[in-house]
C-alpha cells in the first residue's frame, strides 16, 4: 500500500528522494497469486547502529509469516553489502502484507531478463595512434562485467606486463575448481540465489555462453593480432582501455536469461568490492524505479560514484520499447558499422544472385539440388504455406536431406535455418520482405534474399527440371555508416516522459570480439564450429563500447562523478543517419548521437554540479513532451555546468530549432574565471498550437569557446 511505500521515503529522504520523486505519481506493487519469488528492497543499509543484517530479515519475514521456522525456509538470499533487502518465496498475500511493513520500500516479484545480444574502434576515431593513454594510470580502472562470465583462455585476457591488482579492489575470486584469476580478471563471482543452473553450465564463472567474454573484451581486451572469424573481419581485436582490470559477476546462464535476484546480488557485491564502472548488456520488462532490479541496482551505484552503462534493448524499430531507462543509467543504442557481409548464390545457368549473412562455409563450387519448402510437404493435409515458410513441422525431412531449401520466411529466418539444419539440408535460401541490417549466424550454408533476387530464384526452380545451387562463403564490403541498427530500441521513455533515451548510440552489428570454446558457434548440438572470436550485433555490444569510452575517461578524470562523465560522453557525439522508414523517431533512436571517446576525453563544459532548477535533473538533454498539442506550450529548463578546462573560458550558445518553435538562452555567454567553476543558464522552449498527428521535433542546444562544442539535443514529442 501507498502509505507503507511514503513513510520508508520520508524516513529516508536523503537518500531515496529520486526514487520517491519518479514514483510520485502513485505506484501500486503487482503481485501474483502463487508462491514465487519476491525481492524486498529496503532501501540503504542502516549506518547509525550495528546490525545484523540477515537477522532483520529473518525478524522481519518472521513478523509477516508468524513462524521463525517458516520465515527462515523461505529466504533465499540476503543483500548485506551495498544496499538493505532480501529475496524469499512468498505467496500474493505475504508480499502484499511485507509491502505495508515499516522500512520497506517495495515488495516486487523476481523476474528475468534477457541478454541482448576490431574495427569498430577504429571505424569511432578511437586508433590506438590517436588515444592517448597512460597504461598504469590505466591499470587502476577496474570495471565490473554483470553477464554470463569470462573465457578465461582467450588470449584478450591475458595479463602480461600487468602488476598486482589496484590498492582499492575489495574484491574475491574463489577458490573454484575450473578457474583461476590473473591480473587482468581479478574477480568473479558467480550468483545463482536458486540454485537451478541449466546444464551444460556450471557454478563458475566460466562462460558457456560467450556473451560475458564479447561484451568483457569490448571494453578492456588486450590486443590480439590476426582475430578472424573462420577469416572473416581479420584484423587486430582490442579493447577501449586494454590495460584495465575487469571484474567478472556472472548472473546470466547459457540459456540466455539473468534473473533479477541475481542481477542485484552482483551490484550488491560489485559497488562493495571497488569496480569503477559497471556494464550490463541485459534487460526485460522493466517497471519503476523501485520495482526495477537494474534501476535499483544501478541507483545504489551512482551514490558511490560508480556509473552503470546498459543496453537499450533490441526490440527496434517499436516505438517506446527503449529498456533500462533510468535517468542515473547510461543507455545505449546500437549503430551499424561501415562493414557488411553478402552471401552469392549461383545456380547452374550461371545466374549470380546477392544477400546478406555472415557464412564461413564454403560448399567447394559444388552443385546441390535446389527445392522449395513447399515441395517438401510434410504429411498430407499440411498447409502448403506453412511449408512455403519452412515452419517447424511442416516439411519432410527425406525430401529436404542434402539439398538446398528455398523457404519464403516471415520474420527473421533463424528458426527456419535451424529446422532445416536439424533435417539435414545442405543448406537453405531465404526470401524475405525486408532484409535487415543485421545478417544471422547460421548452422549450415545460408544467405537471405530481398524480394527481386527472391522472385528470380523462385522463376528458375519453377521452369527448370533439376535446378541446382551452390552458396559461396561469405565476402566483407564496405557500406555508408553509421545508421540506427533496425533492431535498437527505440524510446519515447515509457515511464519518464520528460527523460530522453536512449542517452546515445555506439556500433553494434558485426563486432568481432572474444566468445567462448564451451558451446559452439551458434549454441546448436549439431554445429561443429568453435571459435575463440565471433561476430555478433546487438544493443549488448554498443553498450560495451560505451563503458570502455566512460573507462577511458575515468582513467584520465579519476574524480569526475558518473554524471560528468555520462555528461561528456552525450555532448561530444556524432551525427546519425536514419533510414527513411524510420526517420519519424530520429532522436528516440539515437538520443545525442553516436559517441566520440576523443571527444569526451575533453568536452570543455560537463552537467557536474548537483541538480537546480524545474525538473531538478541537470540532465545532458532536453526533453519537452506536449500533452495538448491545440494549445500552444511552453516550459522553462535550468541547467548548472561545469568548466573542466584547464582555466578561463567563455562560451557562447547557438541554437537550432524548427520553423515555429522558439527557444531563448539566457544568458548567451558563459564566462569561466577558472577551472571547475559553475554557470548557470536557463532556456526557454515556445512551441505553438498544432493540429497534425503526433510527431517529433529536434532542436539543439551548442556551447562553443575556441576548441570546444558541447552540444544538447533539446526534442519535443507531441504525445
């Protein structure tokens, strides 16, 4: 109940009152009818007298069931370190009878979370020729890697030429029996507060899924010289701060999920044992602040200085589908990069017919028969389309085996891969209405046919008697870049209206980086292929690229707060292109824009200093929703920054807006006497009276001295 919910805010506002303020619009805790687990949080931990922590869960379970016996069966986990609360097995009433308790801020239902699944540095301005770096200055960064756990043979994470771990790691590795720290990994920890680990993994921090170790090499791999992909996208593999510490907290398993109880295990351990930055490349169904294990989590983060970067989600192009969209989070979108990989077709007329894939089989210019899905019926009275699509089910695996399948596919055409693999096809040919920009791995030869080349291939088997094919291995070209990814989440915020986000963008499609050699390279029993790299996309790689710029950073700036380096990072971006589809979210799409770490490194002004103003938030953005779009609106912004140069400066402001939409900045001219003084401004957004459907307007916002443009996006979204 609401009262329970006020009294813990009101007794702890000095630290709650962000949560309090999101929450404010009344929040009511969902709750299910069967016994299932149930996160209590209790806010910070208690500082003015000791206490044993478990033992007031356990008096406080005991209170609401009425039995110290029952109470100490149903907790799982206790969270001891960073912040106050527990996890235990309640039923709907229990939860609801905890939720009223005094000193409990909210009583949520455990939930899970999907993972989000050498050039691209390079490709973001980011050469190692350029950077600029003191590799022991470097070596004292740590980041913390929440994901499914390290491949510690992979030569990214070698620790030559390291020394012993920073002075300031409270951290722990084992003992275990499969793994072993070094001075590159100096930690990890693995949580599985249920105990139900799905096979083949194990209680380690060893990665049988790969995720942890990609998305971990991202940020502060070592260089490998030569890393391919069965020779696709060979070149050197390295990470943004390469001589910095990683801190492993596996909470994600190979079947791709990451539950919430253990998702707040490792940041409760991970904030206690010293990391400096946080990556986190999961998330599902988010809900409010403090009923969001990511937020809450991050939010305890934040208070000690330590930024959490997360992936926005890969839900693209739906609009509000934008996940970890905390304002005290770093969120990020994913771009693609200026590298593509086509997938020929030749069929035995000599006919040469492109798509896209990423195949490192190579079928030796051998011809196999070519048959359509729909020639290959399973059983009488199957549908026809349905075998058209090659759905589960619907073909026969006689016909199919050692030929090549033609499948029309809705959707993405992995699961029609797998099928036909799994019946024993050489290979398959899908046609579908829109490719995406984002080729599969598959687990036998593939390439994916827009509707053009799809029409002449269907043409062909139609009027020949025996048709034949054979698909090459797959060739790297170069593409205009970056774009949004079509599968990057895009925003508005689904809760907090008046926050942009995603925060910004960073490659995520085709990165070549560090996978494991526990599963193969498409996790399915029947491929063979194991790879110490692989090429994957998502929003889960962009927010890596994201922590190892922030790392950068925090190595050069080791007292800047999390909110000057997310304020760097988001005004020093980079233009984004959108496809025309899709044009009509830009900046729900790519918040500031892409992120340029050398830019950030310097960005003359930064939202350090604590929040004033209207909305109270300081925030790097603006955003401006209008409810009533037949009225003309107006809202005021305050924002406090910060000069980080050396010593005096003077900015002037230069705006862009739209035909129509005014904006005033008061003052024009930011004088600076010296280094970490504060200015504030304010700004003035007029929008008029408009009778077209809802839209979204962009505006801007530059600071600019001599050297530096700090840029703020400034959106107006007619909701």
């Amino acid at each position: 109940m609401e009262m329970g919910r006020s009294s813990s805010c009101t007794a702890g506002s000095s630290t709650l009152f962000l949560f309090c303020f999101f929450v404010s619009m009344g929040l009511s805790l969902l709750v299910v009818a069967t016994k299932e687990k149930y996160i209590v949080y209790m806010g910070q931990l208690p500082h003015h007298q000791p206490v044993d922590v478990p033992e007031s869960h356990h008096k406080i379970l005991t209170d609401a069931l009425g039995s110290s016996e029952v109470a100490k069966e149903r907790i799982m986990h206790s969270y001891t370190r960073s912040f106050n609360g527990f996890v235990a097995n309640l039923t709907e009433d229990e939860a609801r009878k905890l939720s009223e308790t005094e000193g409990v801020v909210s009583v949520f239902k455990s939930g899970k979370h999907k993972l989000h699944t050498t050039k691209a540095w390079d490709f973001l301005g980011f050469s190692d020729l350029l950077v600029k770096r003191d590799r022991v200055v470097e070596s004292n960064i740590i980041v913390g890697v929440l994901d499914s756990g390290i491949n510690m043979q992979s030569e990214c994470f070698s620790d030559t030429n390291l020394g012993p771990p920073p002075a300031k790691w409270k951290g722990t590795c084992g003992p275990f029996d499969d793994f072993t720290c070094n001075k590159k990994i100096i930690g990890a920890r693995w949580f599985k507060v249920d105990k139900n680990i799905p096979a083949p993994d194990v209680a380690s921090p060893v990665d049988y899924r790969g995720h942890g170790s990609h998305t971990a090499s991202i940020i502060a791999g070592r260089v490998v010289e030569g890393a391919n992909f069965f020779g696709l996208a060979a070149g050197d593999a390295r990470g943004a701060v390469p001589s910095a510490r990683i801190a492993v907290y596996k909470v994600c398993y190979v079947d791709g999920y990451c539950s919430d109880e253990d998702i707040l295990a490792a940041f409760d351990h991970a904030i206690a044992d010293g990391v400096d930055i946080i990556n986190l490349s999961v998330g599902e169904d988010p809900g409010y602040s403090v009923t969001d294990a990511i937020a809450i989590g991050s939010f305890h983060a934040m208070q000690k200085r330590i930024l959490t970067i997360a992936s926005a989600g890969n839900d693209g192009p739906l609009e509000g589908s934008v996940v970890n969209f905390s304002p005290w989070m770093l969120t990020v979108g994913a771009t693609t990069t200026d590298r593509q990989f086509m997938t020929r077709v030749v069929l035995d007329n000599g006919n040469n017919l492109t798509g896209i894939s990423v195949n490192t089989f190579d079928m030796a210019n051998s011809m196999y028969p070519l048959i359509r899905g729909s020639d290959a019926v399973s059983l009488e009275g199957t549908s026809v389309m349905l075998a058209s699509r090659c759905v589960e089910g619907s073909l026969n695996v006689t016909l199919i085996k050692d030929k090549i399948v033609f499948c029309l596919t809705i959707g993405g055409p992995g699961k029609a891969g797998e099928i036909i693999s799994e019946g024993g096809g050489s290979g398959a040919i899908m046609q579908v209405s829109d490719i995406a920009d984002t080729p599969e791995v598959f687990s036998l030869p593939v390439t994916v046919l827009g509707e053009v080349d799809g029409k002449v291939l269907s043409d062909y088997i139609e009027n020949t008697q025996n048709p034949q094919a054979t698909i090459y291995k797959s060739e790297e070209i170069q593409i205009p870049a970056p774009f949004v990814a079509s599968f990057s989440s895009r925003g508005p915020n689904p809760v907090y209206q008046n926050i942009l986000k995603p925060d910004l963008v960073a490659p995520g499609k085709h990165i070549l980086a560090a996978s494991t050699l526990k599963t193969s390279v498409t996790g399915k029993p029947n491929d063979k292929r194991f790879s110490n790299f692989l090429l994957r996309s998502g929003t889960s790689m962009a927010a890596p690229f994201a922590a190892g710029a922030a790392a950068y950073i925090k190595s050069l700036h080791p007292t800047w707060s999390p909110a000057a380096i997310k304020s760097a990072l988001m005004t020093t971006t980079k233009a984004v292109n959108m496809s025309f589809e899709y044009a009509k979210l830009r900046d729900f799409a790519y918040g500031a824009g892409q992120i340029d770490p050398l830019r950030a490194a310097d960005p003359g002004l930064v939202t350090y200093a604590p929040p004033s103003g209207r909305d109270d938030l300081n925030y790097p953005s603006i955003l401006f929703p209008i409810r009533n779009r037949k009225k003309p609106s107006e809202a005021v912004y305050w924002r406090t920054v910060t000069n980080v140069d050396n010593g005096p400066a003077e900015y002037t402001a230069t705006v862009l807006a739209p035909a129509g939409v005014e904006i005033i900045v008061e003052p024009l001219t930011l004088k600076f006497s010296r280094q970490y003084e504060n200015q504030i401004f304010k700004v003035t957004v007029r929008v008029p009276a408009s009778n077209v459907p809802p839209y979204v307007l962009s505006a801007s916002l530059e600071w600019k001295d001599n050297v530096h443009t700090v840029r703020s996006p400034i959106v107006i979204y007619f909701t």
